[in-house]
C-alpha cells in the first residue's frame, strides 16, 4: 500500500534494493543522536543491513519514506520477539532532519498500527532512549503509555523508555 503524500515524498513498503540506504539513515541518525553501536540501540542489531528479509513475513511490515527519489526514512512492526502472541513491536522509525516535523513520523505510525490491527494484535509496544523528545511526545499523542519493565527480548538493553498501547 503507498500513502498519499505530496509529489516529492512517497510512503511504501521495503524492498531489498532499499536495504543499505535505510541503513545508512539508521546510522545517520543514530551517530546524529549519539546513539552509538557499543550499546544496545538499533544500530547495533545484527539485522540492520538486511531490513526487507527481517520484515519479509506475514505479520511484520516495514515502510520507507523517499523524499525526491532517496529513501530518508521509516518504521515498521513486527510480532514482540519472545513477547505474547497479542503483542506487536513498533520498530526502527527513524527519520533524517528533511522529513521532521512534517508529520510523516505520524503518519507512518497510524499506517503501522493498522496493520498489527489487522493482523489481530491487541497491544502494541516499543522502546526508545530518553534523548529521542520529539518521538516520546508524538509516542504519548499516539496513545503509548510509559511502563515500569521491558518485554520481550528485543536485544536493546540501553534502551530505558518503555511503552504499550493498547491496539
């Protein structure tokens, strides 16, 4: 499914040929936030050079944003690894400076929500670090709520902001 936006920016699902520049957003991003590979952040999984494989299944999705033919952005969902069956994980949504405070963060979130709505999920949840603001703020309008504990095993143990909501 792609999402209408303005001619320059276009919402759709990973492809394979989208694996190393999603990547290098994810760097970019990351060194940018000072979010660095030694710790237990996204730019640290083993994964991350192999994006459209590790969303390649029924009940995963992963969307890129391109702005003017680049990808410089996305996010996804994904089942909670080693979570209950009814809990889904909002993964990876990482944005370049271009595309912030457009509401596509936004956006894509609504977009990924739906899908774990119809994939039969009942509750959503994710991690981020204290020094990501905008996207704890936009996390709480979405509905998230702050919660005492991890779950899952998602293998990002430096990440202590933690949030649920209920699908």
């Amino acid at each position: 499914m792609t999402t209408a936006l303005p001619l320059s920016l276009r919402m759709r699902p990973i492809t394979a040929q989208d694996n190393a520049a999603i990547a290098a957003v994810i760097r970019h991003v990351s060194a940018e936030f000072g979010l660095t590979a030694d710790k237990g952040y996204t730019v640290s999984d083993p994964n991350l050079d192999n994006l459209f494989q590790l969303y390649n299944h029924p009940n995963s999705a992963y969307w890129v944003i391109e702005y003017e033919g680049e990808v410089v952005g996305g996010g996804g969902v994904a089942p909670l690894q080693e979570g209950e069956a009814d809990v889904c994980e909002l993964q990876k949504m990482y944005f370049l400076p271009v595309l912030r405070g457009k509401g596509l963060a936004r956006q894509l979130a609504l977009q990924a929500l739906d899908f774990a709505r119809q994939k039969g999920f009942r509750r959503c949840y994710l991690e981020t670090t204290s020094t990501l603001t905008q996207a704890i703020a936009l996390y709480r309008k979405l509905g998230f709520e702050h919660i005492p504990h991890a779950m899952g095993n998602t293998g990002h143990g430096d990440c202590e902001v933690t949030m649920l909501k209920q699908l």
